[in-house]
C-alpha cells in the first residue's frame, strides 16, 4: 500500500514536500550528534535532509520534527537508528589507502610487539572499517609479512554501519575497491564471481567483525584494549567534542605502548594530550602518553 493511499487526506510525500526549518534542524542535528558523534554544521542542512528524507518518508510522517521525536522518544528507536546510521555513513574507501601507515604497522609496530616474550597476542583493531577493505589490506600486508605463520595476531574491525559490516562479512567488491591494489595481490587474495572479486575465505577468517558505535563506551570497551588501533577518515565528521571523548576512552583502555592512527588530513594535537605525535616507520602516529 502506498504512503498516499495510507493518508488519503494529504498530497504523496516526496523529498521536496519535506522542508528542515532551523528549530527542526537544531533539533534532530544535536540528537545525531550525541548518538553518533557525527556533527553537521552551518551550511550541512542539505546534506542531512537528503540522507534522512527517504526514511522520514518510508515512516509516513510529513516533517523531520515527528522522525526526531520518534528517533528521541520511541522505546523502540534502536532499529530506526540503525537506519539512520547507515544513512549517514560515508563509506568511501579502497585497498591500500595510506598504505605509509600499515608499512609502519606490519614492518616496524610487529616485530616491536614480539620482540620481547608477553605471552599474549597482538590485538589490533581497525576501528572504522566501512566495508572492511582497510582491515583486508591490514590482512594482506601481515600475510605477505609472513606474521600470521610466525605469531599469534588478532584483527578487530568494527563500524557504526550495520549494512557497511555485512557488506564486509560477505567480502564481494567492485573494481573501484582496487584502485591502489597490485594486480598481482588481486590475484592472490581473491577470485571473481559474477563480475566482482570476492575475498579468499582464509584471509577474510583473519578478521573479526562487529557493529559499534564509536561514541558509545559500551560497544568499544572491549575493542579499544587493542594495542594498535586504525581510526583513519572518521574523526573528520566529528565534532571536536566528539573526538576528545572518543580519545578518553581509547586512552583510557589502551596497554601502554599504545598507538593511534588517524588519516592524513586529521590532526588530533589540539585536542588531546594523552597521545604523543611520532613519526614511526616513515609514518605519523600518536602514542599513548
């Protein structure tokens, strides 16, 4: 049945019906903002009305202020916002982007790690996967390491997205995923299937993945124990409140030595004074203070 036909006294809802006065606006802004840390400013009201209007249509309602009082009040919300999530999740990635950073990883972190006798595996945890291609190169570059054979490492990836996660489970890409990647190690690691390339079983069984917000203690706690964490690309949407308390936590549950690695174009020295700025492997990283 048609949303028209469901409410016959009103004209078909479309996206250009649908308006984000500013009290609205602030509104439904501020409730994302403190359930996801995601933060749209001054001049962001289009991108957030474009993202949202499909669901606010799809929900029958004719104005973003009755989604954000279901979205605020609804005891049932938790599906809703799991929508909203993966709305607004960007998920532009690819296989060996800012591969400086997982050289440093691979050649200089890890031998580092099992230099001398823990006892224990080395954690790591790609902490805003997408579609799991930064924790698939993590994979390939430890394998053609040879670490895998010669130590115990463990990979975490997680995302906010639940569809950008099941979309990495099922490990299947397109040729822009590929952009970067050696056709040789194209080769090696996956094989095509209808079209696209699918990940070999046995690199992808090298990761663990799960759904978890960054900005919810509870679904990191676990996580953020690892010792390496890749948390590259996602900060840039945040808010500078956002990313301090995201960092809190992440120090807070850090071992010591613990490193931080963030994108390129992301700079975390006005905000934290747990983690110190270092230049690792021909990398910048920020080690646990």
């Amino acid at each position: 049945m048609s949303l028209a036909a469901t409410f016959p006294n009103t004209m078909p809802f479309s996206t250009d019906t649908l308006g984000l006065p500013d009290t609205a606006f602030a509104l439904l802004r501020d409730l994302i903002h403190e359930r996801t840390g995601l933060f749209y400013g001054e001049g962001k009201n289009d991108i957030l009305t474009d993202r949202l209007s499909p669901l606010v249509i799809e929900r029958g309602f004719n104005s973003f202020l009755d989604y954000y009082y279901l979205l605020k009040y609804d005891p049932e919300a938790g599906c809703e916002w799991r929508r909203v999530v993966d709305a607004l999740s960007v998920q532009e990635t690819y296989f060996w982007r800012e591969i400086d950073q997982i050289r440093a990883v691979v050649d200089v972190l890890v031998p580092q790690h099992f230099s001398k006798p823990r006892g224990q595996a080395l954690r790591i945890w790609s902490a805003a996967c997408a579609t799991g291609e930064e924790p698939l190169t993590l994979a390939m570059a430890l394998s053609e390491a040879g670490w895998f054979e010669r130590a115990p490492i463990e990979i975490y990836a997680s995302d906010a997205s639940a569809a950008a996660i099941d979309k990495a489970r099922h490990g299947v890409y397109r040729e822009r995923s590929f952009q970067r990647l050696q056709p040789a190690l194209r080769e090696k690691y996956f094989f095509q299937e209808d079209g696209r390339w699918r990940v070999q079983p046995q690199l992808r069984s090298r990761i663990r993945w799960s759904v978890a917000n960054l900005v919810l203690e509870s679904d990191v706690a676990q996580l953020a124990t690892a010792s390496i964490i890749l948390c590259r690309n996602v900060f840039i949407y945040f808010s500078p409140e956002s990313i301090s308390r995201t960092l809190k936590v992440f120090s807070r549950l850090m071992p010591h030595p613990g490193h931080l690695f963030v994108g390129a174009s992301e700079s975390l020295l006005k905000l934290t004074t747990d983690f110190a700025f270092q230049e690792i492997g021909g990398a910048f990283v920020y080690v646990k203070s």
